[in-house]
C-alpha cells in the first residue's frame, strides 16, 4: 500500500506542474521580449502640400460633384479664386483660375448653394457717397470645375441671400433686384444627364 501511496502522489506532483508550466506560457508577458515601447501615432500628418503664388489666401470653400471633390480657393487680390481639385486629399491639383471682373483689386466669393455662387469684385470709390460699389457675377456651379457667369450686375451696393425662401436680394444705382434660385431640394430632382452613379438607382432623376 505503500507503494502504490507513493505512485499516486507522484503523479498528482507531475500533475500540478504541467498545469504550473502552461499557465505562465499562457500569461501575456511570458513570450514578451524586453525593449522599447512602440510611439503612439500622431493624430495628424501632411499627406500634400500645393504651393499658392500670388496674394493671401482669403477663404476656403468646399464642393462637391458626384464622386469629385473641389476647394475654392479665394485669394485677397486681382488674382480672384483657383478651382482646386482634392477627390484625391493627397494629390491636390489646380484645374482652374477666375480673376475677379474688370481686373478688381479685391473681390469676395459667396456661396449660395451647392449649384450656385455669387462673385463680387470691389469696383472704384464713387466720389459723391465716398463709397465703393461692386460688379456681382452670378455663377452656375451645375459643373463645379467650369463655373459659369449666368447674371452680372454692375455698380451694386449691396446683397443678401434669403435661404429660407431661396432668393437673393441686390440693389444697385438701378434700384433693387430679386433673384431666385432652385433650392438644394429642387435641384437634387432636376432631371441631369446620366453617369455611372444612376446605374444602381431605381428612381434615379437623369436623362
């Protein structure tokens, strides 16, 4: 009996220190080699830089067409705003420039809409109000890349855009203008001409 006695505690001896040996091949620092903790990674980095000659970059607007993205990039001077084409953030590419009209020292650019904007370029003080006036452009950004001047108005004084009602509001030494565009609604059920992206969709507005 006591031979067997023996036996038994041997294996259970064993036993134990089988289970001993996997637990610490188990626990996380066991396999783990001593070094250097791995840097956390910065929350920003500079994937592309695009050089702009030319005066201060004054505003910064962002549109988009379909699967394209552009950055309207509105210098303070006569050199008006360049159309910058960002779909790819890390290969920025300008596609266009547009000077401000009747070669302005400063202009402004306003966006109304996704589809439209309004440039406005500082014209010459007028010497009996000692004030300035501007030359408002309407633009169609139908095609964000090409804007096209649809209105313009000469010796304006002042505008306002009514988003509510979709109307924007000029006056000039010709008295006071009201204009009125299709709203974000109207214009995303516009009948278009069709692309790729109205492949997939069922009520897709295209002709």
């Amino acid at each position: 009996m006591k031979v067997i006695s023996r036996s038994i505690v041997e294996k259970q001896a064993a036993a134990v220190a089988a289970l001993l040996a996997f637990f610490m091949a188990m626990s996380p620092g066991a396999s783990a080699k001593p070094g250097a903790a791995k840097p956390a990674p910065q929350p920003a980095s500079v994937i592309a830089h695009l050089a702009l000659p030319g005066a201060a970059v004054s505003q910064l607007e962002l549109q988009q067409h379909g699967d394209k993205q552009y950055l309207y990039v509105e210098q303070a001077s006569k050199e008006g705003f360049a159309i910058v084409d960002v779909t790819k953030p890390d290969q920025p590419n300008v596609i266009r420039s547009e000077a401000w009209p009747n070669h302005a020292s400063t202009g402004k650019l306003q966006m109304v809409s996704s589809r439209l904007a309004l440039g406005e370029a500082t014209d010459t003080a007028m010497p009996e109000t000692n004030s300035s006036s501007q030359t408002l452009k309407v633009l169609d950004l139908s095609d964000p890349a090409n804007p096209r001047t649809i209105l313009t108005f000469s010796g304006v004084t002042s505008t306002l855009a009514d988003d509510a009602r979709s109307l924007v509001y000029v006056t000039n030494s010709e008295g006071l203008w009201i204009l009125k565009h299709l709203s974000e609604q109207e214009m995303s059920s516009e009948p278009h001409a069709c692309s790729s992206e109205d492949a997939s969709n069922d009520v897709a507005s295209c002709q």
